[in-house]
C-alpha cells in the first residue's frame, strides 16, 4: 500500500470530492498529512481512518462542528449524546413521514394538473402542514365538538374536498375582474359553501358563527391564496350569496334571516 496520496487520488479512493476535502482542512477536521512548498496536498494511510470516522459520525447526525468537538476530547462519553441524537432522528422520521404524506396528498390533488397557481399550491402545503395548530385555534372560536367534526373526516373524503378547493380556488382567480354579484363567480362561491356543509353540516349555521366572533387576524397559520384585493373582492362575493339565501351578517346580533 502506498505511504501517501495526492488530493485526486485519495479524493478517489475515498470517494470523498476534493471540495469536501478542501472544506474538512479549513474545519480543521481533516488535514492533509503534509503540504508541498507549491501547495500540494498529500495524505497519507492515517488519514483514511480519520475521515472514516468523521464520515461515520455524520452518518449518525452529527453536525461538522459536533465532530470536531469530540476530536478534541480523547475520551468519548457517548451514551447522553446517542440518546439525544437518537431524539432528534426521531423527529426528522416524522417530519420525513409528514412530508411525504404531504406530497402525497399533494400529488393527488393536483393529479389532473399539469400547472398550478403558486399561492394556491402554498396554501394548500401549509393547510397539511399546520393542521394540528389550525385544529387548536378553530377550537377558540368554535364548539370543539363541531371542530372534531370537521377534522375528523376520512382520507379519502378529505383528499376529494381538498381536489375541490383547489379547483374553485384556481377558477376564483381567473374570474375576479367580474363583478363579485356576476353569476359565475356566485356559482363559484355556492360551491365553497358546498364544501363547508360537506364538513359542518351546516354552511349558513357555521358561516353565521364565525362571523359572529371577533376573530383574531392569524395569516402566520393560514394561509390565503388570494390578495388583499382579491379576498375584499371574495368577501363581496360572499355577502352577495348570502343576501341571496336571506342571510344577514350585519345584525350583529347572533341572528340568522332566512328568506
């Protein structure tokens, strides 16, 4: 076996790129085992078990600089630290399992798509990503029993409600330079109304106790795929609806008229 290696030949053997190599010497984690006076790096057999160990190290989790750490110590108290890592492993498998299901929830939604409107593709990942916390804060302003209504849905129920809103919302955009009381945009809006009783059982009922709070502005948890503009334009919509089904949001009162 040869004494020592240039940076090509041990970035070879080692199937390591000579990048990384630079990038370990300026760490200080591994450094060539002499350098030319023009500059070259040689390593040498020694230095083949020292990026073993830094390669299973990462393996493990570790962080470059946690390496680096332990290269400093000549005794390793590993047991609170693999316990530690082992935690936060853990994490990253669950949030690898959310993720996917995510893609996956996403894929089957947009499965007839060939493009998608950005502000809806975001609004419908930070819907699966914040549900848990979206659940908690619907909680606050609604029964939870109606809140474990509406979240507890089958997968396959959900997925075909979600197909929909992405469908309506996308249609919503392309149409708000109509007037909100055009009768495009109100069969647009009594399809959104649609999918609310779908997971309320009640729209105006559900509608009509939202309204009736003073709901705290949270946009860091939900989402909108709309503009300010657009959702002024929605909510004209939307009041123009329920005029029609004889529903009165200014009362402030609690009420509901039906005509």
């Amino acid at each position: 076996m040869k004494e020592s290696y240039s940076i090509g030949e041990f970035s070879k053997k080692t199937a390591t790129t000579i990048r990384t190599l630079h990038y370990y010497d300026e760490l200080g984690l591994l450094k060539p085992s002499y350098v030319t006076e023009k500059g070259r790096r040689f390593y040498t057999n020694h230095d083949f078990v020292s990026l073993q160990r830094i390669l299973t190290l990462k393996y493990l989790g570790y962080s470059l600089e946690q390496i680096k750490g332990f290269f400093q110590k000549e005794t390793w108290d590993l047991k609170d630290t693999l316990s530690f890592q082992r935690k936060e492993m853990i994490k990253k498998k669950e949030h690898i399992e959310n993720v996917i299901k995510a893609l996956d929830r996403a894929l089957h939604v947009l499965e007839d798509r060939k493009e998608v409107v950005p502000s809806v593709f975001i609004t419908l990942i930070n819907t699966i990503q914040m549900e848990h916390e979206q659940k908690e804060w619907l909680k606050g302003y609604i029964d939870e029993e109606l809140v474990e209504v509406i979240y507890d849905v089958p997968e396959s129920k959900q997925l075909e409600l979600e197909k929909k809103w992405v469908e309506i919302s996308t249609k919503l955009k392309k149409l708000n330079d109509l007037a909100p009381e055009d009768d495009r945009v109100q069969e647009l809006i009594g399809e959104m109304m649609a999918l609310v009783k779908e997971l309320t059982g009640d729209d105006l009922a559900f509608v009509q106790e939202i309204a009736d709070k003073e709901v705290e502005d949270d946009t860091w948890l939900f989402h909108s795929p709309f503009s300010s503009e657009e959702e002024d334009w929605i909510a004209s919509a939307l009041n123009a609806y329920l005029k029609r089904k004889g529903v009165n949001l200014s009362n402030g009162d609690g009420t509901k008229e039906y005509s």
